[in-house]
C-alpha cells in the first residue's frame, strides 16, 4: 500500500462513493476493498434523504443546475452505507461528503457517528454541508432558510456528546440536560469538515471547522475562499494546520498531475476522485488511476 502522507503529504479519496452502481452490496465491498488496498486513503459517501420530482431550487454544483447523476441515481443513506464498508476493510477512512446536517436530529446523528468511529476503530470524518434542495427540507419538514445557524448550533451540541462524560446543550435549537452518550467516538471526537463554496461556508470552516471542502478546483475562486478561511482561523486565534483542506477532481493523466502540484501549493492536503469515473468496471479504473496519477505524483 502507498503511504501518501510520508512521500507527498497528499492524500487520495472517492468522492460520491455510495453512489450508483457503488451502492450494491457486492459492489461496495469489493469497491472499498480494492480501494484501501491500492493506497486511496478515504471513501466519502454522499447523502439526499429524498429528491422531490420536478424541483425548482437548482444545483449549485452543475451547469444546469440539476443533480449530479440525474434526480433517480440511487444514493444509499451514507452512514449504514460506511457502517457496512467498514466491515470489510481495516483502515481506510469513512467519511460524508456531505452529510446535510439542518435536516437531521443532532442528538441522534451524534449516536450515530460516535458508534460508526467506535466500531470502525476511530475512522470517521464527518463532512457536513447546509444543503440546497428546498423542497427536500420541505419533505422531512425541517425550515430552508434558517439552515445555517441550525448546522452552527447542532455541531456545537454534538461536540458536547462526543467530548464531555455528562453532556448539555442550551441553544435556540437544542436543548438538553445531562446527558451520557455511549459509546463515545474512538477519537474522543469526530473531526467535522465544512463543506460548500459560499464564504460564509469558508469562515465557518475557519472559525470551528476541522477541516474545509470547498466544492470548486477553480483556482482564484478556491484561493479566495481559502483566504476567507484562513482569516477566520486567524480571528478566533487558531493554528491553521488544524484545519484540513480537501478539494475534488475529475483529471487524469499529465493533466491531474499539473492541477495536484498547483493545488498543494494552494495548502491542499487531500483530493477526492468522483466515483462516477470508476463506473463500469471499479478494479481496473481504480488501478489505472493509480499508476497513471497516484504513483507519479507520489514518486516526486
């Protein structure tokens, strides 16, 4: 296996790995398998509860504004879907990229990913994001426009659970009194990345982030919204190692090659490959990707 952090200080990861034809059983095995064994270092699974029909609230993520993979691609909920990888592998990193955390119970999705890190052997990373499909909060019945502060307040209550023997939380949206949640995270924590493009998604991600994801490679936009992050670190006096930058690409070849030098010079510590380019036959994309672009870059 290629150990990435000692020869480049990269790190390599699927993004969307719960999607499609990844989310089969024998699939998503076999998948995460042959993943931690050719040195990818992490599988991020993705979440929509439901995708409303017909929805008007358009993706910021793709030109025309629509999902990735199309409104029907089959999307497992992440964390049973990385609860059932992590059976079959022993040390490749389990993460939601990203989980919408407004439209979940925080009490409840503390539990849930403190039992996934301790089952796991302490191997969660937790992105969140805020969302973007109006009509999927409509669904579950959780309020669009107040999903920032909600996100803010549930990881301050879940860091609670996660860290102190006997827990409470006051807040606008949670609230509770002595509470003991267990088992607690393997890592006494669950390192939580912020995820989207927005500076406010930025400043989060330097004010209380572990990490940051933001859902562009454009190197001007990410070198302002990573400035943005950094000035927030810096406000709340915190050291800017601390803080995680994860990034997606689709290139291959030379041409992955260049982006990955440009992006470590931007302070890119690990970058996620769409699963979508494995599709068809995982094993084999898996491993020309490794030979074409892991094992150069790693080789410098």
């Amino acid at each position: 296996m290629i150990d990435q952090e000692e020869e480049t200080g990269m790190k390599f990861g699927m993004l969307f790995a719960n999607t499609g034809t990844m989310g089969e059983p024998a699939v998503a095995a076999d998948l995460a398998r042959t993943a931690e064994g050719l040195g990818f270092e992490s599988l991020w699974a993705s979440q929509h509860v439901v995708v409303p029909a017909d929805y008007a609230s358009p993706c910021p993520y793709t030109q025309n504004g629509r999902m990735p993979g199309g409104d029907d691609v089959s999307i497992p909920d992440p964390l049973v879907w990385l609860g059932y990888i992590s059976a079959a592998t022993n040390t490749i990193r389990l993460a939601t990229g990203t989980m919408i955390a407004p439209l979940l119970n925080p009490v409840v999705l503390a539990k849930q990913l403190a039992t996934l890190d301790h089952l796991s052997g302490g191997r969660v990373e937790a992105g969140i994001g805020l969302g973007w499909l109006k009509e999927e909060f409509d669904a579950v019945g959780v309020p669009f426009e107040d999903r920032g502060a909600r996100a803010d307040e549930y990881i301050s209550a879940m860091r609670a659970l996660w860290t102190q023997p006997v827990a409470s939380h006051h807040g606008k949206y949670v609230n509770f009194d002595n509470c003991i949640l267990r088992p607690q995270p393997a890592q006494k924590t669950v390192p939580i990345h912020i995820g989207g493009n927005s500076v406010a998604s930025a400043r989060r991600a330097g004010s209380y982030g572990d990490g940051f994801f933001p859902m562009t490679r454009e190197a001007d936009a990410l070198k302002s919204l990573l400035t943005e992050m950094r000035n927030a670190a810096v406000a709340q006096d915190r050291d800017l190692d601390d803080i995680e930058v994860t990034v997606s690409t689709t290139l291959i070849g030379k041409n992955a090659l260049a982006e990955l030098d440009i992006l470590r010079g931007l302070g890119v510590s690990r970058v996620l490959v769409p699963a979508a380019l494995f599709w068809g036959d995982p094993a084999a994309a898996m491993r020309r990707y490794q030979a074409d672009v892991m094992v150069p870059f790693n080789g410098r």
